[in-house]
C-alpha cells in the first residue's frame, strides 16, 4: 500500500512518481459507523505515465473514518466553498 499523492473525480489517483490511473466502480460496502464514508472497490480503467500504479488492476477504498456531508462537518467551510469533512481511509 502506498499514500496517494492526489486522489480526484474521475475517479483518478496519482503517485509522486507520475503514475496515475482511473477507476470504475465494481462494488461497494458501508464504512463501520453512519459517518464514515463507503468502502469501494474499484477495476481500474486506464493508465497514465510510468511507475508504481502501471501493474495495477483495482483499487481498494477500506478502513474509511469520517468524511460523510451529510453529518455535521467539524472544520467551517470557506465562502462559497463546500464543506469537507475530515477523513482517512487504507
């Protein structure tokens, strides 16, 4: 396992060392309590630039804590900005 430089829509995930790919999503089950966002299961659908994450077939979204809008959000969002709750996930 290693952190992710960038996680974005799409969905997408790059690696310091340029490798980047993109994921369709392949299943899903709810995080332990009501706050935490789901975990996912992704197959990946394309590859970018050479690295780490070009052997990779899926991506896995477990362990998540935290992270879901529709409970109270602890940090204030900027104006006009949409509230992000705190989250981590493996």
């Amino acid at each position: 396992m290693r952190p992710c430089r960038s996680h974005y829509a799409g969905p997408n995930w790059e690696l310091a060392d340029g490798s980047a790919v993109t994921g369709k999503a392949a299943g899903n089950a709810p995080g332990a309590t009501a706050a935490d966002i789901p975990w996912l299961k992704l197959d990946v659908t394309s590859h970018r630039g050479s690295g780490a994450l070009t052997p990779v077939t899926t991506v896995q979204r477990i362990n998540t804590h935290g992270g879901k809008l529709d409970v109270p959000a602890t940090r204030p969002a900027s104006s006009g900005a949409r509230p992000t709750p705190p989250t981590t996930s493996s």
